[in-house]
C-alpha cells in the first residue's frame, strides 16, 4: 500500500513551470518513493511515470536508479498511472541509471 502525494504549484510565486505537478508513490512500509509520475510543459507538455529500482545506500544517503515510461493517452490523470502501469499500459522510454553516484565529504 501507498501514500499517495500530489504536489502542485500556486502561480503566483510558483515559478515559470508553476503548471507542473507531481505525483508519489510512497511506501507505507518503510517510506520509500517506489514510483512517482509528472507532468511538464515547456515546448510540448508530456507525461511520465518513474518506477524506482536499485535503491542503495551510498554513505547514508539513499539514491535509487529509474525505469522511465510515458503513456499513450494525451491527458492521463497523473493518479491512475500507477493503475495504467500495472496493467502494461505504459510505454518504457529509457533508464535512468546512476552509475556514477558517489558521495564526498567536505
């Protein structure tokens, strides 16, 4: 089960992509981001939904590697892509993979 979490932006003092949302999946067990989906508008608007793996600890900080997916519909509620995800309904696009983490302490 999961906290689910949608942020969103006042315009006023939001910033130039005051539109944007964002959406998390947070782990009611042991309060990690398993997933988080968003929405952008800079010169198109999309879509994507994030599925987290190889969460690891580096020096007491939790980083986490990324499968990225977008979905085919035009205007998805960014609530039910978790919903469209377990069906297949996602496209994967790419990974995002934090190879090169590391950590120094000034």
């Amino acid at each position: 089960t999961y906290h689910e979490i949608e942020v969103t932006f006042d315009e006023n003092g939001g910033g130039e992509d005051h539109e944007d949302v964002f959406m998390y999946w947070i782990n009611t067990e042991d309060f990690f981001i398993d997933y988080l989906a968003y929405s952008y508008c800079e010169e198109e608007c999309g879509y994507r939904f994030r599925e987290s793996e190889n969460r690891r600890n580096l020096n007491g900080i939790i980083i986490q590697d990324y499968n990225n997916y977008k979905s085919e519909k035009s205007n998805p509620d960014l609530s039910t892509l978790d919903d469209l995800f377990e069906q297949g309904k996602l496209t994967k696009l790419s990974d995002i993979d934090l190879k090169r983490a590391s950590f120094t302490n000034n």
